[in-house]
C-alpha cells in the first residue's frame, strides 16, 4: 500500500464533516431516511468544499479518490473510520454496546458498509467473534443514552 495516499485520506477523508458535523449513526438509528438526509446534507457541504478550495485541487482531488472508494488505500481508511469509533468506546473507554444504546441489529448494519473486501469481512468478523463472546454486551433494542443526547439527530 502507498503510504502517503493512507496519510493523505486519513487527513482529507472527514473534510465534509468541517461543514456538517459527525452524524452519529446510532443516535439516527431509528430514522429510516437518515440515509438519504445524511447524502443530501454532504452533497451540499460537498460543492461548498470544492467552491472554498477551488485554489487546492490536489485536496479536492484525493478527496474525490477516497469518496470514489477505488483503491486499496481508500478502502482501509473507509473501513478503519466505521469500526474505529465503537472499538475506541468499546477498548479504551471499557463500555459494553448495551451502554451505548446499540442492539446487535443495528452494531450489524455497519458489515454491509464494509463488507466488500476480504481483509474487511475478516476484520468486521474478529470484532464480531470479541463482541459476541461478551455477556450482555449489546443493548437489548437501540436507545440514546444520556451522554450521547447532546449528539446531534438529522
């Protein structure tokens, strides 16, 4: 893998999130057009992005890269930012899922993000396997616990 393009998507790959904010996925859970609101909202932040950096196409350009999701490089950056945040509650943090509010249904829903590529499946599948082994680790249904309902919903 090329080192610098990981570098170079790790800085560029939440760029719309300077215009958005960071959804929580778990705190819109219960929307069944978080999806769509979610897209719409990035498309916008999007052309505010390419109108405000027109002067920096390099970023525009890797920025397009990582979207399009056609390498290697981009497709570990993907993966590592849709598991990392629940790894970092989960094993720095020390908190269950249930404390999280996330049933193993929705926890699930991420594979179908990143289950496209072998070393993906089999990442998602480890941190499955150290989940499930976990007694009563996930949220018996999907909730918002108190420290998360600052977060904003779409």
């Amino acid at each position: 893998m090329d080192t610098s393009k990981l570098i170079m998507y790790a800085l560029v790959h939440d760029l719309v999130e300077v215009y958005t904010d960071d959804f929580d996925p778990y705190v819109n859970a219960d929307d069944p057009n978080y999806e769509s609101k979610k897209q719409a909202i990035e498309l916008e932040a999007q052309e505010l992005i390419e109108s405000d950096l027109q002067s920096a196409p390099s970023i525009l350009n890797m920025l397009q890269a990582y979207e399009a999701r056609e390498d290697e490089e981009s497709r570990l950056i993907y993966t590592i930012d849709k598991i990392i945040g629940q790894l970092g509650v989960t094993e720095i943090d020390n908190r269950s899922l249930e404390d999280c509010g996330i049933s193993e249904k929705t926890f699930l829903k991420t594979e179908s993000k990143i289950s496209k590529h072998q070393w993906s499946r089999e990442l998602f599948d480890d941190i499955k396997k150290l989940y499930s082994s976990r007694e009563s680790f996930f949220a018996e249904h999907d909730f918002v616990p108190d420290y998360k309902k600052f977060k904003k919903k779409l």
